[in-house]
C-alpha cells in the first residue's frame, strides 16, 4: 500500500501540502489511516514531482528512504512552491527492491506518473504486455517492479500520440485483464491536467473553485473531501474534474 497524490491549483508550498495537513502524506508514511489492503507503513522510499513555473519541464526529487527521516525535504518542501505537485510514499510490495529509482514519481518530459498497487502474477503475468513494447524500454525500465511496467505501458501510449486518460484507463484495462486481481490506482501529470484510476485501492478528491486535490486518502476533515467509487477514472484541470467508468470506451 503506498500512498499518492496530485495537486494542481494556485502556487501551495511542498510543507502545505505534503507536512501541514493534520493526515499529512508525511504522516501518512507512518500512519496511514486506510488500512484496507494490508501493509501498515510506507517507509520504502518517496519522491515529489513539481513544476517551478508554467511552461516548464517538473523537477522531481526522490529518495529511497522514509520521508520522515530526510532532512533534505524537509527544508525543500518549507521554500519550493509550485502550482502542480505530485507525490508519493512508497510501501514495497513484497520481492522488489527498495531502491531510489523504484520510488515514485516516474518522469518523462513533461509527465509525472505514479502507481498504488500490485500486479498480480509478477512477473510472469506481465510477459504478453511487456513482450509489446520496445525492447529499449524494457532495458531502461526505472527499477524491476510492476509500477516501473506500468509506467513504460502508459509512456509508450503517450509517446504514441494517445490522449492522457486514454493511455491510463486502456493500460489498467489490459492489465486488469492479463493480471486479473491486480491493484491499479494510476496517477498520471504534465502540470495542467491530471489522471487518476481507481482499480484497487481508495482515492479521494477535494475540489475548490480553483484547485483540485487527488488523493489515496483525505488529510484532513474537511468536508469537501469525496471518495472515488472503485472502478472509475478522473481526469481533471484545476478548475474541472470529470469521472467516467473506467471501461467506458
Ligand atoms: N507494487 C509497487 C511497488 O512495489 C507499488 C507498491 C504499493 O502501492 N504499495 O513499488
């Protein structure tokens, strides 16, 4: 279980976001309130994805370690201040390796992209799929774990053209099906719009008139906080959301 979110929306500090909030992502990296598929901390490393300015390519920062015992985030987070964020504390799942580039967020260009959830039948379940893409890709993969798969199968259908939410919901669609049980909560970004599938694992959004907050789980009670019912797909902007049913074509 690994905890993730996206923000877009007027200019917030990384310590708003990310060390503030009563059910922080911080906080969450220890105690994490929902509980519901197993694991209890997410102490496997993290990163933080953010765009400095509009226009740019995002920086991203990532460590292998728990985010509370980084002391280089937490100066970073009090004087970087961005527009678009994503981030993420990773909980390994069981056989793949603890490692900085294991950790999300995955970075191409423009795009920030992270995974909550497990396939099923690693690896072998993945060999039609993965046997599809470029052998180069398949040599360059970030680390050995599903997430970094998943990445290279969502990438190769945004290299190719393919509409954001299109490339997330036909990659959870597929490997739903080559990997049946799978967990697939996707979050996909280029700053201006963000994607997120339901497949597993909870995800919550809180909207304002000028923002929209996409997370595993609320941090903190605001009433505004809705939960995403399972099987559905978000895409939104800062000031639109839409969901549609993840298998809707
Ligand atoms: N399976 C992924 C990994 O090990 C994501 C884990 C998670 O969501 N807890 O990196």
């Amino acid at each position: 279980m690994c905890r993730h979110l996206v923000y877009l929306g007027p200019p917030v500090t990384l310590r708003e976001l990310l060390f503030d909030p009563p059910a922080s992502l911080v906080r969450q990296s220890w105690a994490p309130q929902d509980m519901r598929r197993g694991g209890s901390i997410n102490a496997d490393g993290f990163g933080v994805g953010w765009y400095s300015s509009d226009g740019d390519d995002p920086v991203r920062y990532r460590r292998a370690q728990p985010i509370w015992s980084d002391p280089t985030i937490a100066q970073l987070a009090g004087v970087t201040r961005a527009g678009a964020i994503l981030a993420a504390v990773r909980s390994a799942t069981v056989g793949m390796p603890v490692l900085e580039s294991a950790a999300a967020p995955f970075l191409e260009g423009r795009w920030l992209f992270s995974h909550n959830g497990a396939v099923r039948g690693w690896p072998d379940s993945m060999a039609p799929l993965a046997g599809a893409l470029p052998v180069r890709d398949l040599l360059t993969l970030d680390a050995a774990t599903d997430s970094a798969l998943l990445w290279a199968l969502v990438r190769h259908r945004l290299r190719a053209g393919v509409e954001p939410g299109r490339a997330v919901a036909e990659t959870v669609v597929a490997v739903a099906r080559a990997a049946p049980g799978s967990r697939l909560n996707l979050l996909l970004t280029d700053g201006h719009t963000a994607v997120a599938s339901v497949a597993g694992h909870s995800l919550s959004i809180r909207r304002t008139p000028t923002s929209v907050l996409l997370a595993s789980e609320p941090h903190d009670d605001d009433p505004d906080w809705q939960a995403v019912p399972e099987g559905q797909l978000v895409v939104a902007t800062a000031t639109e959301a839409r969901t549609c049913a993840l298998l809707a074509d």
